[in-house]
C-alpha cells in the first residue's frame, strides 16, 4: 500500500467522526446541515507537525458516500512564504471527485485560490457562505471575501452534510462551528 492510499481513508473517518458527533451533539437543526444554502462559521488553528504538513479544510455539501463534496481550504505555511507563487496558494477551493486541486489549477489557474495572510499555530476566523451554485470564504472578520466561487462544482441544488477535515501531518484545532439556515 503506498502512502497516498493510506491517507484518503484516515482522512475520511475524521470527516465522518465529527459528522456523527456533531448530529448527536443535537446541532441546532438537522435542517442546517441539508440545505442547500446556508453559513458556516467556525474558527481553525493548523500548524505543521513536519515542514510538509499544512492543510485544514471545511467540506460542505458532503455526500453519503463520503468521498463526494465541495470544499474550502487554507495552507497556513503559504500565507507568509518567501515565494510569491506559493503565497498565492494560500487558500483553494476544490470539489471532490471531479474537481480536485490539481484539476483546477491546471485548467483554470488562480481561479480558484488565493493569497491571504496566514501564521501557523494561530487561529484564523472563517466565514462560508453558500448560496445555490455560489460560495464565498472570508477570513479574519473581513467584510469583503476572500475566495469567490460563482460557479460551485456540485451545482445550484446540491444537498449534504458539513466536515471538517485536517491534511496529513498537520495538528488542528476547530472552536466555535456553527451552521444555520440562509436568511435568503
């Protein structure tokens, strides 16, 4: 079994371990996390346990067979790299099989990512907002978003849970998740 293969089902019992403990936790309203539109707000704290680890993401959207979602997530090792091309990565969007990061940077380079400034080991503040086929991130209570995403891969009427994920090596906290309806 090489190391990649190992990787994809660790990462997915983490998404569906908060997923259970989060509906038994009684989340506001089962409502919430099967909409279609909705808020997710919450707040992450990711450091690299090694140089190479880097990555928390918020899937939304996810399916039952916990490999299909879309999804916002940051690099906090990129916000502040030397290299401006890497500072660019610093935030992404992808969706989950079709269109993994890799896809994405390939066929449409930069649309999906962005720079913003990132410390590791330091809690940023996230806001997501999903609107039918259109999400936005926002980070470290800014007004204006982050990344804009117009063109949601999982399409305008797509159900499905929330998660959290953490990228292999990295040490992560989550605080203060909250999910509630769309006020539109």
């Amino acid at each position: 079994m090489d190391s990649n293969s190992h990787r994809t089902p660790l990462a997915f019992a983490i998404i569906a371990s908060v997923l259970v403990s989060a509906t038994t936790a009684g989340q506001t309203k089962d409502y919430a996390l099967e909409s279609a539109k909705g808020v997710r707000l919450l707040n992450l704290v990711a450091q690299p346990a090694v140089l190479q680890g880097k990555k928390g993401l918020v899937a939304f959207r996810l399916q039952d067979d916990m490999k299909t979602y879309d999804a916002f997530y940051i690099r906090p090792t990129n916000g502040r790299a030397d290299d401006q091309e890497r500072r660019n990565h610093a935030v992404q969007y992808i969706s989950h099989p079709q269109w993994p990061w890799m896809r994405l940077r390939q066929e449409t380079p930069s649309k999906y990512e962005a720079y913003v400034d990132l410390l590791p080991g330091e809690w940023t503040k996230m806001k997501i907002e999903v609107h039918g086929d259109k999400a936005r991130l926002y980070l470290h209570d800014n007004v204006q978003p982050t990344l804009i995403v117009n063109d949601v891969k999982s399409g305008a009427q797509k159900r499905g849970g929330v998660a959290l994920w953490v990228g292999p090596e990295t040490v992560a906290h989550f605080r203060n998740l909250r999910v509630v309806p769309s006020a539109n």
